[in-house]
C-alpha cells in the first residue's frame, strides 16, 4: 500500500514538475524574443547618424571650428 502511494506521488510530482518546466521554457522564449526586440530598438536609437541629428536639433550642439579645437599629447606614462 504505501509503496502504490509513493508511485501515485511521484507520478503527481513528476507531472508537476513537468508543467513548470513547460511554463519556464515558454516564458524564457517570451523574454529572448523580447531581448530581441529591445535589441534592435537599441541599435536603431543608438545609431551615430541618429545621435548627431537629436544633438544638433534638441541640444543645438555643433561640431567645434578650428578655433576652438584643442590637440591634447598623452604622454606613454598615460597610456594603458
């Protein structure tokens, strides 16, 4: 008798266990597919082209003219 209970619960607690893991793996698809798009979301955001055109319009930012360019030595003690 107890041993027919134990073969009942395992067989329940390997079902358990079975549908978590299901739920687990559908919601880890769920998040890469949502890493995906956050991806390429950032790539987009992020492109050079698009920085420059949003500094030049929302921040009025420019290119600085030879005038107000610094050259600056790093000496080898600085380098890495």
């Amino acid at each position: 008798m107890v041993c027919a209970l134990a073969v009942v619960y395992t067989s329940y607690a390997n079902r358990q266990l079975a549908q978590q893991w299901q739920t687990l793996g559908d919601e880890y698809a769920d998040l890469q597919e949502e890493y995906g798009r956050l991806m390429l979301e950032y790539s987009t955001l992020a492109a050079p082209s698009r920085v420059e055109v949003m500094a030049r319009q929302k921040l009025n930012m420019q290119f600085p003219d030879k005038l107000n360019t610094r050259v600056i030595e790093i000496h080898d003690y600085l380098k890495p």
